[in-house]
C-alpha cells in the first residue's frame, strides 16, 4: 500500500511540475493571433475608436512591407517632399514599420485599423517658405517662395469595377492593377481609393476618397473634398494668399466631437496674406533696427548671430499678426527698441517676412461633403497643440466606412455575392508619391 501511495505522490508532483492547467480559459481572454488574410469578425458594438475594447482582443493581420514606388520627385517649386524616396531605407529612418492591420464589421459598416511605426510626425503639407532650403535630390532654386514640407499617409486601395494593366489583374495583382505609365491609371476597370492624410483629411475626421479609372486616372469623388491649395497664383512658387486670422480654429468632427486645429499647421479660420515681403527682407536686416541682431541672419535664433528665439519654426504661425504686434511692443520683449523704430508698414512688412521663414499652411481647410465624406477616420494623433519633438513612436489609424455606400465611385462590400476581398496598402513618410506596403491582401468577412 506505501508503494502505491509513492506512486500516486510522484505522478502528482511530476503534473506540478510540468505546470499543467486543465482549468478552462475564460471567454475573450484567449490572446490575439496571427492571421494569413485580414479578418474581419461581425460585432453588435461598433468599435468606432482606437482605444475600443474589441481592438485590445482583435485578431491582426502582419503585413510585410515591401517597396512600392521609390525614386520620383515633385515638379518644379516643391521641395524636400520626398522622405520615403529610397522606400524601406529611409522610412522612419530605415526602421521597421511593423505595419499590422485588425478589421470588424456590422449590419451596415466595415472598420480597419491599421498601426505602424513612425518615429516623426509630419504633419505639413507644402507649406510657403521664403527662401527655404534646397533640395538635396533636386536643382531648384528655392530663392523667394518654394512649397516645402509633407506629411505622413495611409492609403488602402479596392476594386470597383473589374480593373487591369499591363501587371495584370486587381484579383491577380492587387493594386498593381491600378497603374499604367507610372501613374495611377489602370488600363481598364475602377479602383477606389483611401487616402488618410494627416494634414488634409484628418483634421475633420476623415479620410479622402478617390478614384482612379482609365480615363481620367486619379481624383478625387464627387462632392466637396476637405482643403483647397493656399496659393495667391497658379504655381507652387506663386506663395500664399491667406494666413490665420488669430480666432480659434474650432471643428466638429465626423464622429460629431469638437476639436480645435492648431493653426501653426491647420489653416481654418483665414484672412488675407498681406506685407511687401521683399521689402519685409531688407527691414529685417537693417543695420540699425533690424530683427537679426537677435533672432539671426536667417531666422535661426540662438547659435547664428543673437539670442533671441529662432523664426524658423511652425510654431511662429500661432501667432495672429496683431498678437505679434503686441508681443513685439511688450515691455517684456528685449527688442522692443527695434520694434518701436519701424514704421506700421514696414512691420507688416517683416511680419510677413517672419511668416515666410516659418512656412504658411499650403492649404486650407473645408468641410468635406458628397462622396468626399464617406470614410470616417479616428487617430491617436493629437491636432490642438500638436508637439513634434521627439518621442512619437506608433501610428493608430482607424477607418469606418459603409459596405455600400451607393456612390458609383465607391467599392461595394456585398457580402452575399462575396465574403472575400482583395486590396493593397501603402504607406508614405513625409512623402505622397513614394511609398512602401502590400500590392496584394486579402480582406475577408467571417461568418455572423
């Protein structure tokens, strides 16, 4: 009988040992997976934010990025647009965008959420410069004014109407299909795309909704899109014709949330750009009261010639015009000596001058509308004060549009003809021509 009761002690201690757990696992604790395609799960509760409950339990989809489109330059005028130009070597510094992707539907609308790494946020889009840098790819001048600056974007890409190219077909090829002559054109069919951009959708909550066909290759749907070009010609070196009026940039989301654009990158609330900012130059660096003494022969502040702060940031443009009269004029400012022996004109003047050395908005904003407001977006990214230094690591990015939205530009999710879907996406770092990503995934609807 001891031997038994030796026998039955080991094997119990052998099963602790082994830390065996036959106790069954909770529902909604089994850990997320992998999965081959990305897999959307029908849900009663629309997960309509990032930090929604039914995301933190979603099952992902990894997706190995690979280099789409690298090597192409904007036209004349824009510079320094092109930080994915090398594709996966120089987004985010080489690092890897570990791109992953979850989805969800319900009776009536389909929801993606896509989050990568990205160490920076760029978050201008073709911002005035007056006499920016150059461009170390290209050999524009940027003497005067020069469109400068991007931003980061994701973009999904599916089939409307059967389409093709020389690369095959969209059930074939992915978004391949969607090209032709290095332009988004396909030889035959429609393709629709999703393009959040985080300086000219997102701002009211969205992202833009286009189409790409044979004929008229890429643009955007019908309706209303959500910015228009800041431009007082017919170039991208023509400079701005607006900057912010000072009155506080209030919108309402398409989720129906109020939030307030950072005008030192969003242009809402405008009003004429005015001041000779060639004149504004030569004030600036007058001999005897100009600017540079303390700011620097170029705007760079401390290390160049002064100590006072730098004119080179964005974060310039938070000041109205008649705020910066006031803060120039303040007992408190140092140079306040220099302030007071410009004429009115010639301070409007080197306003504007001021303005050029930050950069003004290239575009400003207006509420979507039509076909244009289809895709819902919600973000992780912070547009009241937004803070570019370091310490971004991760993008979340969440898409809600619905199956059908009865647009003829827009793809159709018809769930009784199909539970499966072919898209691509890429991904662009302060870039919109170069981009990296998937030509080929596939979307799939699970059973209810």
């Amino acid at each position: 009988m001891k031997k038994v009761y030796w026998i039955m002690f080991s094997m119990l201690g052998l099963l602790s040992a082994c830390n065996y757990d036959y106790s069954p696992v909770p529902p909604g604790l089994t850990p997320p997976k992998s999965t081959a395609t990305l897999e959307a799960k029908y849900v009663s509760t629309a997960p309509n934010k990032v930090s929604s409950a039914y995301w933190s339990k979603a099952d992902f989809h990894a997706v190995t990025a690979q280099n789409l489109s690298i090597g192409n330059l904007y036209n004349n005028g824009l510079l320094n647009m092109t930080g994915t130009y090398n594709g996966l070597s120089s987004f985010s510094g080489g690092a890897n965008p570990n791109l992953t992707m979850k989805a969800a539907y319900d009776d009536s609308s389909l929801y993606v959420l896509l989050e990568w790494t990205d160490a920076t946020v760029n978050i201008s889009n073709s911002s005035w410069l007056h006499n920016g840098p150059l461009d170390p790819l290209k050999g524009d001048s940027s003497r005067g004014w020069t469109s400068q600056r991007n931003n980061d974007k994701v973009a999904l890409a599916f089939e409307i109407d059967a389409a093709s190219s020389s690369a095959g077909t969209f059930s074939n090829v992915g978004c391949a299909a969607s090209c032709h002559n290095n332009q988004m054109q396909p030889q035959t069919g429609k393709v629709d795309i999703w393009d959040w951009n985080l300086a000219l959708s997102e701002p009211f909550g969205y992202a833009g909704d286009m189409i790409a066909d044979g004929n008229t290759g890429l643009a955007y749907d019908a309706g209303q899109k959500s910015f228009v070009r800041n431009n007082a010609g017919s170039t991208d070196t023509s400079g701005p014709a607006f900057e912010w009026d000072g009155t506080v940039q209030n919108v309402t989301r398409a989720s129906g949330t109020a939030s307030i654009l950072d005008p030192a990158f969003y242009l809402l609330n405008k009003t004429p750009f005015t001041g000779d900012i060639a004149a504004g130059e030569v004030a600036f660096h007058n001999l005897s009261y100009g600017c540079y003494h303390c700011h620097g022969e170029n705007g760079v502040g401390n290390g160049e010639t002064g100590d006072g702060p730098a004119f080179t940031s964005a974060s310039i443009n938070r000041y109205s015009r008649q705020s910066f009269k006031d803060h120039a004029a303040a007992s408190t400012h140092d140079g306040n000596s220099y302030y007071s022996s410009m004429s009115p004109t010639e301070v409007e003047n080197v306003i504007s001058y001021i303005r050029g050395l930050a950069g003004v908005p290239g575009y400003c904003l207006q509420q979507p509308d039509g076909s244009n407001a289809d895709i819902i977006s919600a973000s992780n990214t912070n547009l009241v004060n937004v803070n570019l230094s370091p310490g971004h690591t991760q993008y979340k990015v969440l898409l809600k549009r619905k199956l059908n939205t009865g647009n003829p530009d827009d793809a159709v999710f018809n769930l009784t003809q199909s539970t499966e879907y072919v898209f691509g996406v890429a991904l662009m770092d302060n870039d919109g021509k170069n981009h990296i990503g998937s030509l080929k995934e596939t979307l799939k609807f699970l059973n209810k």
